[in-house]
C-alpha cells in the first residue's frame, strides 16, 4: 500500500468513476474487496461527518449492519489487509479510554484521538488512533449519545487542512 500501511483501519477507497455512481456503492464495493462482504450482506444505516485529514484526504465513513450474519465469511484481501481485529462496542464505550494527544509539530493545540485496545485471543496490543479512533468516538457519540471527548479536543476544519498542506509545499 502507498498510504497507512501498518495502520488500524476502515476498510476504505477512492470514488472510481467507471464502478462507482455514489460515495456509497464506493464503500460497499470497497467492504467487498477488501474483507469479503457482499453488498447484499450489508445495510447502510447511515453515515458520520465528512472528516478532512492532514495528509489530504476527505473521509465520508458510513455506518452499515452486516445482515444474514450466519452467511458471512470474511474473504481478506492480503493485498491490502494484514488481518481483521475485532473490538466489541462494549470496549469502546468503557469510560475514560479515549486519550487526546497533540498533533506532531501542530502550531495550532489540534489534537488526535488514541486507545489501545488487548486482543483477548491473541494478547496482541492495537493502537487506534487519529481518524479511525475520531470516527469510532462520533459513531459512540451518535448511537449512545456517549461524548469520550473534552471541550478542549480539536481536529483540523477542511479550511485549516488546505491550508496545512499549502504551507507544507511552499
């Protein structure tokens, strides 16, 4: 991979326009060839916040249910996943688990969200962190009104990131 590599992640892609009619036939089609879920496997429940990152991307995450559970096998593409991990909701909605940590040489007092998380078959430690912890604590925030956050936390506005990257250039 050209990005994130060794990261914890969404399953995740670019809009292509010759498979692609919306935003959201792009994270179906992207589930699919990345784990292994049919489209006819999930349903879109909805979708969080458009969230810009500082590398220049605009992520639109959305919310899904796998459906007919009892059918699914998880086909992982090694190309562009290492291995699936597991969290169960009960683990993300513990109290005080969300750390806010500034961004690396940030002028600005952004912050980026972190936890670690035990895998309890594997002993294996995982750290979430920067967009995917941001979008695990919106998810928490919208299905059980549960803010893991402080006043203080503070991630970069789209304005802000285009001007980081501008800056960045020059």
């Amino acid at each position: 991979m050209k990005h994130h590599t060794g990261e914890i992640s969404f399953p995740r892609g670019i809009f292509d326009l010759n498979l692609d009619n919306t935003l959201q036939e792009t994270a179906l089609r992207e589930r699919y060839e990345e784990i292994g879920i049919p489209r006819e496997n999930l349903k879109i429940n909805g979708r969080l916040d458009d969230l810009p990152t500082l590398k220049g991307f605009i992520i639109r995450p959305f919310i899904s249910l796998i459906i007919n559970s009892n059918k699914i096998e998880f086909n992982i593409n090694h190309k562009e996943v290492e291995e699936l991990v597991e969290i169960p909701i009960e683990y993300i909605t513990q109290k005080n688990l969300f750390c806010e940590i500034p961004f690396p040489k940030d002028p600005k007092n952004w912050k980026m969200l972190s936890f670690k998380f035990k895998d309890p078959y594997t002993n294996r430690i995982f750290n979430i962190w920067g967009a995917t912890a941001h979008m695990l604590q919106e998810f928490i925030k919208k299905l059980y009104d549960m803010k893991v956050i402080t006043p203080e936390y503070k991630r970069p506005t789209l304005p802000e990131c285009v001007e980081f990257l501008q800056k960045k250039k020059s």
